[in-house]
C-alpha cells in the first residue's frame, strides 16, 4: 500500500481531452460566474441612470432599504437609504431610474401605507390629468401622507369598547331596554290570552269582558231605538195625511176661503148695485113715487146678502174651531 | 487509538491547521507554483471532483431546487403572500441552500479522498522524500489540490446556482419572457451590497475550507502509523463539517440578526 502514492506522486498522466473537458468547465463555470455577477449589478441599477427624490416623513416605521416605490402598482423606484433630519423628521432617500421619472411630476402626492400584514407600501399618485405638469426635479423633497392600520388598531379598540360599554348599559337589567322588553313582552303575552288584543290594551281580561258586554248593551239599545224611529215615522206620515191629504184641514180651509171670496164678491156686488141704488134715491128724492117701488127690491137683495154672508161666517166657524163667538155685528 | 473528536478538540490541531492555511493560500496564489506536473495534477483532480460528477449533481440541485420552489411557491400563494415568494426562494435557494449543498457534496466526494491520499503520503514517508529530494511537497502536491477543489467548489456553485435561478424563473413565469422586468426588480432587492459582497465572501470561504482543511488534516497522520490515518480522514471531514456548518451560520448572523 505504501508504493501506492507514489504512483500517483510520479505519474501525473493526464490525457489531452481531460484537459480540454476540464477548460470548458472552468470557462463555462466563469462565464456564468461573470453573467451572474453583471446580472445582479443589472438589477441593482448599477448601469441606469438615476434622479434622486427625498421623502419627508414623520416616522418612517416600516421602510426599509431596497424597498419599492410603487405608481399604479408598478416600481418605479426604490428606496436607498433612511436618515433623520435635524428637525426629527424621518428622511427616505429613494432612486428612481430616469426612464420611470417621468410619471413623477411636481403635482404627485407620495404615500406610505403600513397593512397589518406584510411590508409597508410606498407609493406615488399623479392624477392622469395631472401628467401635464412640470417634470419632478432631481433632489426634489416632498412630504409623505402616512396610513397605518397599526396606529389606527388602538383608536378601534377604545371605540369598539365605548359601543360594547353602551350595549351593556342596554342589556343590563334595571335599564330601560330591558324594562322596555318586559312590558312588550307583558303585552303580547296578553294578546296572546282569551281576549286578544283588547286584553292587552285594556290592562285585564276583566275590563275587556266589561267592555264586550258594554257594547252588546249598546247594540240592544240601538235595536230598539230603531223600533221607536220607526213607530215615530208612522205617526207622522199620518199626521202628514191628516194635514195635508185629500179632505184634510187644510183641503177643507181652501175651499171654505175660495167659498168666501164668491160671497164676499156676491156682497161687494150687492154694495154697488145699493150705492147705485142710493143715488137713484137721491135723484129720486123728489119723485117719490118711483122710489117707494124700488125701495122694496132693494131690502130684498140687502137681506139676502146678509144672509149670505151670515152662513159664510157660520161655514167658517164651523171648520175653524177656535172662535167660538157667533155673534155678528153688523154695520 | 485517538479518535477524531479528540483531535478535534485540540487546539495544536486549529493553530497548524491555520498556519498550513496561509501557507497554502500564499502559494496557491503565486503562479509559480503552477509548473507543468502541478497543472497536470490540478487538472487531473477538477476533472474527478468536479467534471465526472457534473451531470449527476446538476440533476440533484434542479430536482431539490424544483422541489424547494414548488413549495415555497405553493405555500405562500396559499397563505396569500405570493408578493414574497419569489423573493424568499431566492433568499432561500441561492443564497443559502445551494452553496452549502454544494460545499457538502464536494467536502464528501474530495475532501474525504484528498484526506486519505495525503494522510497515506505521510504515512509511507513520501512526502519527506520529496523533501529530502528538494522538491516542496507543498507546492508539488497539495498546491494543485487546494487550487483543484477550490475552482471545483466554484464551478459547481456558479452552475447550480445559474440553473436554480433559470427554475426560479421558469417555474414562476414559465418560458415567456414577460416576467423578466419583475423577477430582474426581485433579484436587484435580494442581492444589495452587502449581501453580494457577503455571499461572494462565504462562497470563497467555503471553497477555502473544502480545500484546505481535509489536506491539512491529512498531514497529522504519522509517518509509519497506518493506524493513524482514519483517524486523521475522519478527523479532517467533521473538520469540515464543523467550519462549513460555522461559516454558514456566521453569514445568516451578520445578514439577519
């Protein structure tokens, strides 16, 4: 065994091609080598060129080195380092290569957001309409609008418990929810009693018995009035009759009044024919002969008028009952 | 009968192991080392540690990247952080997984064979002769070794790792090349400064430990003890394992903590 190392010692016997094979590799392995490095100085940006934008910031929490400063979604640049101002200010120094500067323009408000998981979020807006605007310029420092659920979790939580801190004043007993709820629940246990709904508004079952009875008390009554109506509106239609129905008060009355107008025309007749009559006897006053022979006819027509108008005042008094005085007095 | 844990814990042990390493880096960084049986050697050792082993351990890397991606990809598009994954695979995969396999699989197929090589040198007396002869042995034998398993570390890294991140790509974006721009913006925040410069370091480191530490191991064999050379193989690989397992963590220290 000992001679053995000796022969590999002494006879380094290589043969051509496996010294070729072994020159392909290591050239290979440095090719790559050197596209790996140049790919990863590619990627960090050592070949773009860069315009440099300061964000300003109260707390820069959050961001880190290496981070993404997003526009609609897309990097565009990223962050290089932090540092922190004379004034206390958090100061985040980002890269943005010159190709993607132009969505960056004088306009654009820059934002942090802190989720509750994952990394914070950097990023710009520019308005589409805004992409007129003058271009951002290099070393420009603008202010940084920051939202953080983390900082927003405990305003929450104390909100959150002054809600709970209230529904439990609520759902306590004593409160007036709950006392609330006890009388609704009196309520419509009652509804759901005999008396139903009348129960329920009236306090007890008792009461709403009174009530039914009242109203069949009610009804009875109603019936009956309505006989009574009835029985008022046949008097009436008779009374109606009385007055007004052929050979009625009244009929009777009109008769009698056109009567007395024919007789009362018959005596004014008869008054003219005496003033007529009175004249002749005036003529006649010294033709006495002529006048005693109309005189006799004319006491009989006057006696025959005051006849008449005596029966008309009978006829009268007979069908209008209230005077009872038949006496005549006459002229 | 010493057993490696106890050479392990000897501080002698560290001291040489770390004086043999600036000797040996000094010379393998000097042309002049490289003569023509020394380049004969070198190529000799890439061609078995790195070129023979190639296809296979490409087809390991692509499998456990295929399965690492997958996983990653498909978790955090379930817990709805799809935002991060691309970012975490490299973290993961490029920056960590890949070149610790890598320096674990040569540490296993090399380290342990340059161990046993040498520790049988020393114990045959070969070495001495060499010396006795004129010749350092340091730069005849062991320069072409350290130079061999350190170019072999870096080739397998740089290749793995290049077909990690073309199936990052692929299995992310598939062949289109639209997604390029996006996974471009992923790789320039993943790889800042300091973690380039920290990551090209450890790779180096690793290479450096692969290299020297199963060789400087080797030489605590003594000279006509043949017991002793397992001893010092074994001791060499856990080593190995120790400093790999070291230098990886020192790099998620300085990068995470």
């Amino acid at each position: 065994m000992s001679d053995q190392p000796d022969s590999t010692v002494n006879v380094p016997y290589v043969p051509k091609t496996l010294g070729v094979k072994v020159g392909i590799l290591l050239a290979v392995a440095a090719m790559v080598g050197a596209s790996l490095v140049g790919y990863v100085l590619y990627a960090r940006g050592v070949f773009d060129d860069f315009q440099r934008l300061t964000l300003i910031a109260d707390n820069a929490d959050g961001v880190s080195p290496g981070m993404d400063l997003t526009f609609a979604g897309f990097p565009i640049g990223r962050v290089r380092r932090l540092s922190l101002s004379d004034d206390g200010k958090a100061r985040i120094h980002v890269r943005v290569p010159v190709t993607d500067a132009r969505w960056l323009r004088t306009t654009t408000i820059f934002t942090l957001e802190v989720p509750l998981v994952g990394g914070a979020k950097l990023r710009a807006h520019t308005n589409p309409a805004h992409l007129q605007d003058p271009m951002l310029p290099d070393r420009a420092e603008r202010p940084v609008l920051r939202g953080d659920v983390n900082t927003e979790i405990p305003q929450m939580v104390a909100r959150l418990r002054e809600v709970l801190d209230n529904v439990d004043q609520m759902t306590e007993s004593g409160s007036s929810l709950q006392e609330s709820l006890n009388n609704v629940r009196t309520v419509t246990s009652r509804m759901a009693g005999k008396q139903g709904m009348l129960g329920a508004a009236l306090g007890s079952e008792e009461n709403a018995k009174k009530l039914l009875q009242a109203i069949d008390r009610a009804n009875t009554l109603m019936a009956s009035l309505n006989g009574v109506s009835v029985r008022l509106d046949g008097v009436l239609a008779k009374t109606d009759q009385r007055l007004y129905g052929a050979g009625g008060i009244a009929d009777e009355t009109q008769k009698a009044i056109v009567q007395a107008n024919a007789i009362l025309g018959g005596v004014s007749a008869s008054l003219k024919k005496v003033d007529a009559i009175l004249a002749d006897a005036q003529a006649v006053a010294s033709n006495a002969k002529v006048a005693t022979t109309d005189l006799a006819a004319l006491r009989a027509e006057v006696e025959a008028s005051v006849r008449k108008v005596g029966a008309l005042i009978d006829e009268i008094n007979r069908k209008w009952p209230f005077e009872r005085d038949t006496k005549i007095k006459l002229p | 009968m010493a057993f490696g844990g106890e050479i392990i814990l000897r501080p002698r042990s560290w001291r040489r192991l770390l004086q043999f390493g600036g000797y040996a880096t000094v010379a393998a960084l000097s042309p002049s080392s490289y003569g023509l049986a020394a380049r004969a050697l070198a190529v000799r050792q890439i061609y078995l540690t790195a070129w023979k082993v190639l296809p296979a351990y490409l087809a390991f890397s692509a499998l456990l990247s295929m399965v690492i991606i997958e996983i990653v990809h498909s978790r955090a598009r379930a817990y709805g952080l799809d935002a991060y994954a691309l970012e975490l695979v490299l973290r993961v995969l490029i920056l960590e997984v890949i070149p610790l396999l890598t320096a674990l699989f040569l540490a296993l197929r090399s380290g342990a064979a340059i161990g046993a090589e040498i520790a049988l040198m020393r114990v045959s007396g070969a070495l001495e002769d060499h010396e006795e002869a004129g010749a350092s042995p340091l730069h005849a034998e062991l320069v072409p070794r350290i130079a061999a398993a350190a170019l072999s570390v870096f080739s397998l890294t740089t290749l793995s790792i290049a077909l990690a991140l073309y199936l990052t790509y692929a299995l992310f974006y598939g062949t289109s090349v639209s997604g390029f721009v996006a996974f471009t913006r992923v790789v320039g925040n993943v790889f800042d400064l300091q973690i380039f410069v920290g990551f090209l370091l450890k790779c180096a480191l690793f290479g450096f430990a692969v290299a020297i530490i199963p060789l400087a191991t080797g030489l605590e064999a003594e000279r006509g003890a043949m017991h002793t050379v397992p001893n010092a193989v074994l001791a060499g690989l856990m080593k190995l394992f120790l400093v790999i397992g070291l230098i990886e963590i020192l790099s998620l220290v300085v990068k995470y903590v």
